[in-house]
C-alpha cells in the first residue's frame, strides 16, 4: 500500500469521528457567527447532539448485549 491507500483507510475507518467533528464545527460557528437567538440555539442543539453521538459511539462494544438482568 502506498501513502494515499493508507490515509484513505484511515480516515474511511474513523468515518463516524469525521462526522462529529463537522456536526460540532457547524453548532459551533452557529453559535458565535449567528445573532439571531433561535439561531444560536439551533446551534447549541446541533453541537449538542454531536457530543452525545461522540458518547454513545465511544461506549459500543462488540458483541454486547442490553444490560438487564434475566430471572433465573
């Protein structure tokens, strides 16, 4: 593999971090960029919603299942 092969790879394998990081620019700059309040808060909601992603995508495990305890 050459240089391009490898960093198409890595970015094509963190694809889902590539996606927050633009959810969190655009909430952001809606943010300090806009001065219509219902446009901030869009904003803020947007950013918002791109942490909380970031947060569920870093706990997944593989092969896990929904924590609930069965009877016995």
């Amino acid at each position: 593999m050459n240089g391009w092969e490898q960093l198409l790879d890595s970015v094509v394998a963190r694809f889902n971090y590539w996606v927050y990081i633009v959810l969190m620019m655009m909430g952001l700059f809606a943010m300090i960029a806009k001065k219509n309040l219902i446009k901030k808060l869009i904003g803020m909601s947007i950013f918002q919603t791109a942490i909380i992603l970031f947060y569920v995508s870093v706990g997944v495990k593989d092969n896990a299942t929904i924590p609930i305890l069965e009877d016995e």
